[in-house]
C-alpha cells in the first residue's frame, strides 16, 4: 500500500504521453522507437523498466524482451485509453495527475485543519477557481465524463424508466448521462442543468449526439434557481461535494421540481453500512475534503433518512457497476 503511488504514476505517467494513443496508431514498437516519438531522454534501462511495468500490470502487451521488445495495447488499453476513440476514459486519469497527485500530497494537512488542499487552498472554492480557466474547465468536464460514464451506462440500461417521460440531471456536466438515457430509452425527454459555462459545452456534446430533439441543455444556479420540473431528478456525483445541510438543500429542490410519484436519484459511490467493503467510497469521501473541505459521500441509511426529512417516501439502492449505487427516493 506504501508504494501504490509508484504503480499508479506509472499508469499516469503513460496517460499523459499519450502513449497508449501512439501504440493504437502504429504498433508494435520497440522500446527505442517509443522514446524517440515520445522525445523522452531517459537511460534505455528506465525505458525497458517503464514499458516492462506497463506489460506486467496488463497495460501493454511485449513480445522478446529488452532490446528485442516490441510493445503494443492490450485490448482495454486499445478501447479505453486511446485519446482517439469515443471510449476514452483517460479524462479523469489526466486529471488526476495533473491536479489530484499534488494535492493529495497534502493529505495530512486536510486532516489537520479541515480544508481543502486544491486550488481553493488560500480561498475562494473549487468550482471558482477551475471556471476560470476555459482550458481547465474542458479538462474538468472531460475528467468527470470519464470516471461516470460506465455507471451512467448502467444505470441508463438497468433502471425502470416505463413509468416515466421526461428527466432532469441538475448539475449535469457534459450532458453525458441525459444523452446516455435518451439513447438507451426513445421515450424518454431530458434537461441538462449547469453554470453557463458548462451549458455551452453540453450543447456540443449533445449536437454530436445527434440528440437536440430529446436532450436540452438550460443554465442554471442548482443553490438558486429552481430545477426543472421533471418526472425525474437525477444527481451524478453532486451530493457528495457539499456538507449535509447542502445535501439535504439540494434534495429539497429536488422533491419540489417532481410531481407525485416522480423519483430522485443520486448516483454515487455509495458507502456500505458496516463501513468496510467500498474502500473507493471512502477513498472518494476523503478526496471530497481535498476538493472541498466540507464534502463527504455517505451510506444509504444516511441517504434514506435525508430523504425522508425533505418528505420522500420510499427508498432503495440500485447498484450500478464497481463502487457506484443509484440512491433513489420516489415522492
């Protein structure tokens, strides 16, 4: 556990060459033909080490070795970390060496004190500071598109939609998971609500979709505007940024955009009771107080009794794929 962050530089390190997006372009290749094209000046030792890495863990695949090697992806590197293909996943890899490496450095001083240890670390908070910058907001957006896409999938393919019409993700992002459902369910209408920053991405995303009949994309502030009204609220990965009181604000506006017999759903990595099985919901809770200080992901009790505080009804978990549930609180 000590030196995990050495195998997952490794991994991140490759990410951000892009060197598994040469690999799908032109392969196999030696060792030496991959630090020429990636202009890397290391000894021909490290390269092997590096590369040998990579195989070992089941990220490439090497035929002869050392100066004989040739490398090429492995058929999930080939579909999931090609830069080029609609499967890339790479989003949150990048930003995770970009952003999160460093901040989690200074895991002990977030404990210490309670704050956020990203660039909010001397004020302002995290969303202030990414939507600055047009280039780190992309970045964001494709960051968390990735990391939520198989859930999205999931939840698009295995939830019961027959008794709804129309749905609306407040705090939606990219517009991926209302693209998602609009593809997988043609009876279904859905709103994308973000900041006006993100809206703009969002109706890219879904002109490329081919989906602007059924998926629209509004602006909105989810603290002051109202949502959309909707047979259905969705929320992906939003609850856990914010501190309980927020959480159950959120929920609030939530129940009042849906009629009777609607339904909110709260897509996370929710943590189970006995605190012990979902490492990675704990991991992510921890991350939250290095993003913003006051977040935390919970378990369902918790999400079934905020529920019924804001006057939901029923409750129940559906679980997704890995370390990611649907909370979901039918009105």
């Amino acid at each position: 556990m000590g030196t995990g962050f050495w195998a997952s530089k490794v991994l991140l390190a490759a990410v951000e060459f892009d060197l598994f997006t040469l690999l799908a372009e032109r392969s196999p290749l030696t060792a030496g033909q991959l630090k020429q094209k990636l202009n890397l000046h290391c000894s021909d030792r490290n390269m092997y080490d590096f590369l040998d890495a990579l195989a070992g863990f089941g990220f490439l695949s090497r035929q002869g070795i050392l100066e004989t090697a040739t490398y090429a992806n492995t058929t999930d590197t080939d579909l999931f970390l090609d830069l080029k293909k609609p499967t890339y996943v790479g989003g949150m890899l990048k930003m995770l060496n970009d952003r999160l490496y460093g901040f989690w450095g200074t895991l002990e001083e977030g404990l210490r004190t309670g704050k956020p240890q990203n660039e909010a670390r001397h004020g302002g908070n995290l969303f202030d500071n990414i939507y600055q910058s047009p280039e780190q907001l992309e970045n964001f957006v494709n960051a968390m598109s990735s990391i939520q896409v198989g859930a999205f999938m999931a939840f698009a393919e295995k939830f019961d939609f027959s008794k709804y019409k129309t749905l609306t993700d407040a705090g939606g992002c990219s517009g991926l998971l209302s693209i998602l459902v609009a593809r997988h369910q043609p009876h279904m209408s859905c709103v994308n609500m973000d900041l006006p920053g993100v809206t703009a991405i969002a109706e890219k995303t879904i002109l490329k979709a081919g989906l602007s009949d059924r998926v629209k994309a509004v602006s909105g502030d989810f603290f002051n505007d109202a949502f959309p009204a909707a047979d259905m609220v969705v929320m992906g990965n939003i609850l856990h940024d914010w501190d309980e009181e927020q959480k159950i604000g959120l929920m609030r506006s939530a129940y009042a955009a849906l009629p009777e017999g609607g339904v909110f759903v709260a897509i996370e990595n929710v943590i189970d009771e006995d605190r012990k099985a979902n490492v990675f919901g704990l991991l992510m809770s921890l991350n939250m107080l290095i993003e913003t200080g006051t977040g935390f992901d919970y378990t369902m009790a918790d999400f079934d009794r905020w529920a019924r505080q804001v006057g939901f009804g029923s409750t129940s978990l559906l679980h997704l794929v890995g370390p990611t549930s649907a909370a979901i609180a039918m009105k």
